[in-house]
C-alpha cells in the first residue's frame, strides 16, 4: 500500500533474468531527447523512511512524507508546488510528485555552485526535521523517470550500484548527540549521446553534504568538506541555505539500459539456490504424493468394484462408506462461495498481472503500472468471481441466487474498503502524504462499486444459468454419524500442517515482496515470483486434496469447508511471517507506525487466505467428483 513508492518492474523474461546484464525492455516509454540547453524537469516525490546501510539496519517508520509538508521547510517553486499528474496505482503506493524549482539545463552550468534559496526553519520544526534523520528518511527525486540515487558499493563483489534515494541528514558517528541535515546537493547527471548533439539522461546520482557556518554568507562550492555540518537548533529559529551543484558527466550506458544500475541484486546466489532448493523440494514433494495418492486410490478403486463384482456381502470401508454423504450440502454454504468467488476473482487478477509482468509491459519508468493493472484486473474480473461463487453455490445446493449474488459483489470490496479508510485515518492523522486522496478514494469507489459489482452480477446471473455441476453420486437422506478423528485431522492442527508446505515454497520470495512492500525495495524479479506463485499454487492444491483424502477415510466427510482452510493454512505462517519480519527487520516507534503495519499485513493474509483457500477448494472438489465417480455404487 502506500508504503512503498517503488514496486518497481523490470520487464524480463525469466531468460533474461538468468544474464541479469541483458535487460529487455518492450517499447513501453520511449526515450526523451535532449539538446544542449533544454530544459530538464527535476521533480520531488514523498520522503520515505529507508534502510540505512548496514546488515542489521532496520526500517524505523511506515509513514511517508509529502515534500512540501510544511514542516521541512524545503525550497518551494516560485508560484507554488504543482503535482504532477499520475497513474491510480502510482498514488496507490504512495507517489506524491511536484514541480521543483531546481533550473537545470542539459549541459549547462556545469561544475557551477547556485544558491536555491535560504529558509527559516523555527525552533519547533527543526525538532520535526531532527526526528526524522534520526528515522533515517530518505528524499526521494526524478528526473526523466528516473529516481535521484546514491552510488554505493557491493561489499562482496565490488560492483558500484545506485541505491535509489538519498539521505535527509546524517545521524552517525561524529554528530551522535544532534543529526545533521544535509543543505547541499551535489547533482550528477550522467548523459548519453545516441547521435552528434542528442543526449539522453542514464542516470542520475545525489551527494548530499551538510555545511553549517553562517547561512547568510555565500557559499563557494570549493572550499567545501572540511567545515563544520549544519545542525538545527531545536531552541531558536534557524536559517538553512540550500545550495546545489550539477555535474553532467558523459557515461555509456545506453538509455535501453539505464536502469540496471537501479536494479541490484546484493547475491543473486542467495535468490537462486534457495529458490531452487525449495521448488525442486516442493515439486519432488508433489510428484511423490501425487504417485502415493494415485496408487493406493486406484488400489481401493478396483477393490470396491472388485466386491462389486463377486457379489458377496458388501462391506464398504474407508472412504467409499461415505459416498452417500461427501455432496451433502456443507453449512454456512452461502458464505464459502462468496469466499470461493472472490478469491476465485484474486487469482486470476493474480495471474494475469503475473503474465504482464514476465512479458514485460510493467516497465519500470512507468511508475505505478503493477498496481494499476492490478486494480483494472480485480475490477474486471468482478465476472469471474461472480460466475465462480455462483456455481459454486449451486453446486453445494444453495438455493437463494439473488443473495449470493450481492454478496459476493459487494462483500469484500467493502471490508478492504473500510480496511483502507480506516488506515487513511491513521495517515491522515500523522500527517503522512501516504494517505490516499479524496479524488482516488472517489475512483476506487466508482472503479469496485461502479464497475466490478455489476460484472459481478453479471458473472452470477451466467453462472446460475450454467447451474450446478453434476455429482457422480447421490446424497443419502440420513446423515451418517461421525466417529471421531484423530488429532492431526482436526481442522486447526491440519490447516497449520498443510500450511507449511506452500509457504516454505515461498518465504524466500516473500522476503523480497515484504522488503519491496515495507522497506522501498526495489522488486523486478518477475520471472522468480510467477515461478514461486506456481509452485505455491500446486503445493496448495495438492495438499488440500491429500487432507481430504485422509479426512474422508476416517470417514468425516465434512470436506468443503475443511478443504478451503487446508488450502488457506499458509495465510496463517503468512502472518506469522509477518511477525518475525517486523521482530527483525521493522523497528517502529510509534503506535501509528504499528497500527498500519498490522493493517497493511492482514490485508496481505486475508487475500493470500482467499486465494489459495480458493485453489484447495477447487482442486479438492474436482479429485473428489473424480474420486466418487471411478467407484460404483448400488
Ligand atoms: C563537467 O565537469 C566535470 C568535472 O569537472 C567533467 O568531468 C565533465 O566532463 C564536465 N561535463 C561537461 C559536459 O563539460
């Protein structure tokens, strides 16, 4: 959510992603050209809390700030911020990007040290802006589409790499006591030219310096380093002189490449053979239980209908004694299809963005496109949730189609919906730019309630039309008893069991989503995450129909809710995931802080629950058509 601005993406192939040198771009963003003395727009986006450096380094705060937020006291535009405009899933994440008054023009003013201006900064707002270097935040700039970075260095393999964003102050070593806000910028802008007098910018880095002294003098760029750093004081109103300096320096880097740089893997070993290690596990996993489960059904297959045959006193056992039951309508039938159509409608907007992403339409100077697609995806696919409910509905038997109907439209959309209101309010209240304005809270509405609900009744009133899906066998009229099951079949202990596998298939991806998502990470590794979401998507399938299976041979033959939470299971070591992450990696001062986490990581489980507590239930009830219509009954 608006946590993180960059959910960035890189469109690669999973070839492509295999030589990490050869990025592969579709036409996307055409490059902009430039001529000696043109204009180059330098734009601020919000400033976001960021790891600072080291190993251990935690992220201190989940609230963004707007750039022109009152208490910093930057350097404004001569008549005022202007946002620019910007994609829905761009606000989404939390962009907020104006105008700056930075005059910067392509090759012009080279080595020139400018003033930008001089601010006042009173005793309280430098308290604010004190607070937040010690948060370690991060400023956050574009120019031509590309985030203003600092170079860094791999510490193993030597590589220089842009670590995008750069610091608002300094809050180390030598200024233990008071941080120090950094007032200067050294601006480098690395320019490439295709063709004689045409020049496209590759890169952009940021040097930020603090320089105390007097603020009222001037300021001569060549004398800098060894003065003392400018520290606020938290007493009286100071005055601040913001100083900048552009460098243009020739590079390389072609433009279809530039953003390689941005995109550094710290030890591509570490994605690799973990992922590798936990697919060929999980699908070695699969195939095996798979071959367990195929063998001994087609075994008790051809038992049943071998006494069939010989026409012997019949005695059924395992899970054939149940056939008269496992179609029984389950109860609350009403509220697992709902739950079955909207994940239904999760998945395939899950897969389809999957799809855009490895094709590489997401590209990365198109800010904002992932969640974009996203959110059209869930609208449009309002129709196939609806359809998916509705069969499903009828299928278990229930009777009240108008009902189901509106509440699969109009059920989630509105607990995520008041999710998201609620945090709003948290943002709001902190002051945060990350809140979602009113003009975007409006189009969502108008996007689910306007657009997605009436696909939605759409889908459900086809659906309904298709009607129920046939069983192979028929429902007795007396339900049977129940003996009980042992312990690893109660539905707690079996839904935290098959839980593990899926989400071991993941948790390695799903540290580099939790760090995209909550630390500004940069995220592109599309090829890795379509892989692990299809490994996911197996495991939980055929987990689900594994538990069933020894469900109904312990003859419970309560299935359709116990199938879906089987499947759902890894939703629950999702959230404790989320638990050993904010241990770990988060360390939030503020309630505030802890609140929207919270919020943002039970939103995250309850779509991960939908979904592949959607695919169990799916998968398991077309092994057990298949299952009961193999078997003959008398
Ligand atoms: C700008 O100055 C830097 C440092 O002095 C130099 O390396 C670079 O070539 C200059 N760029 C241009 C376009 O003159």
């Amino acid at each position: 959510m608006p946590l993180s601005q960059r959910w960035f993406l890189r469109g690669a192939f999973l070839s492509s992603l295999l030589s990490s040198a050869n990025a592969f771009y579709l036409p996307g963003a055409a490059p902009h050209d430039y001529h000696s003395g043109d204009t180059v727009r330098l734009l601020v986006n919000a400033l976001t809390p960021m790891l600072a450096g080291s190993d251990g380094a935690k992220i201190k705060s989940m609230i963004n700030y707007d750039y022109y937020h009152p208490k910093f006291h930057f350097c404004e535009p001569e008549d005022g911020p202007k946002s620019e405009p910007e994609s829905l899933g761009s606000i989404l994440f939390g962009d907020r990007i104006f105008n700056s008054p930075y005059n910067i023009n392509m090759l012009q003013d080279n080595e020139t040290c400018q003033l930008l201006c001089r601010q006042e900064v009173p005793a309280d707002d430098a308290k604010f802006i004190n607070e937040r270097i010690r948060e370690d935040y991060a400023l956050n700039w574009l120019v031509d589409g590309l985030p203003a970075a600092e170079m860094k260095e791999d510490m193993k393999t030597h590589e220089r790499f842009f670590d995008i964003g750069f610091n608002l102050g300094e809050d180390e070593g030598d200024y233990a006591e008071m941080p120090a806000l950094n007032n200067h910028y050294d601006i480098v802008l690395e320019y490439h030219e295709p063709r004689p007098n045409v020049y496209r910018i590759v890169g952009v880095l940021v040097w930020p310096s603090s320089h105390g002294g007097d603020q009222t003098a001037d300021y001569d760029c060549d004398i800098l380093t060894e003065g003392p750093a400018l520290i606020l004081n938290e007493e009286n109103t100071n005055v601040v002189r913001y100083t900048f300096r552009i460098i243009w320096t020739p590079s390389d880097t072609p433009w279809a490449t530039r953003w390689d740089n941005y995109l550094h893997i710290f030890d591509p070993r570490i994605h690799w053979f973990s992922l590798i290690n936990s697919v060929v596990i999980v699908v070695f996993l699969c195939i095996m239980v798979s071959m367990i489960l195929l063998r001994t059904v087609s075994r008790d297959i051809s038992r049943y209908n071998a006494i069939d045959l010989s026409e012997e006193v019949q005695e059924d056992w395992g899970w054939k004694l149940v056939h008269g039951e496992v179609f029984r309508t389950p109860p609350y039938a009403m509220v697992l299809s709902v739950l079955v159509g909207n994940g239904a409608q999760l998945s395939a907007m899950v897969g389809v963005t999957l799809v855009f992403a490895l094709l590489g339409f997401l590209s990365p100077s198109n800010r904002g496109s992932l969640a974009t697609v996203m959110m059209v995806c869930w609208t449009l696919f309002g129709s196939v949730g609806g359809y998916v409910s509705s069969r499903a509905y009828a299928s278990m038997g229930g009777t009240n189609k108008r009902k189901n109907a509106l509440l699969t439209a109009l059920i989630l959309p509105s607990i995520v919906f008041s999710v998201i209101f609620l945090l709003n309010l948290f943002l709001l209240a902190a002051g945060s730019s990350g809140a979602v304005p009113f003009g975007t809270m409006a189009l969502i509405v108008l996007l689910w309630f306007g657009i997605s609900a009436p696909l939605s009744a759409l889908g459900s009133f086809y659906g309904s039309r298709h009607g129920a899906i046939t069983h192979p066998v028929r429902v007795n009229p007396i339900p049977r008893q129940i003996p009980p099951v042992p312990w690893y079949l109660r539905p707690w202990a079996s839904t935290l069991f098959a839980g593990i596998l899926p989400f071991g298939a993941a948790f390695v991806e799903l540290y580099f989503v939790m760090s995209s998502l909550f630390a500004s990470k940069v995220y592109y590794a599309f090829g890795f995450l379509a892989l692990t979401a299809f490994v996911v998507g197996l495991t939980t399938a055929t987990v689900s129909i594994l538990f069933t299976y020894f469900l109904l041979c312990a003859e419970e033959y309560r299935w359709h809710w116990r199938a879906f939470l089987t499947g759902g299971g890894s939703a629950f070591w999702l959230l404790a995931y989320g638990f050993f992450y904010w241990a770990s990696r988060l360390s939030l001062g503020s309630f505030q802080g802890a609140f929207l986490y919270m919020g943002y990581l039970l939103l995250l489980a309850l779509f991960d629950f939908l979904v592949t507590g959607t695919i169990g239930f799916l998968a398991t009830y077309w092994a057990i058509r298949r299952l009961y219509g193999a078997i003959r009954v008398d």
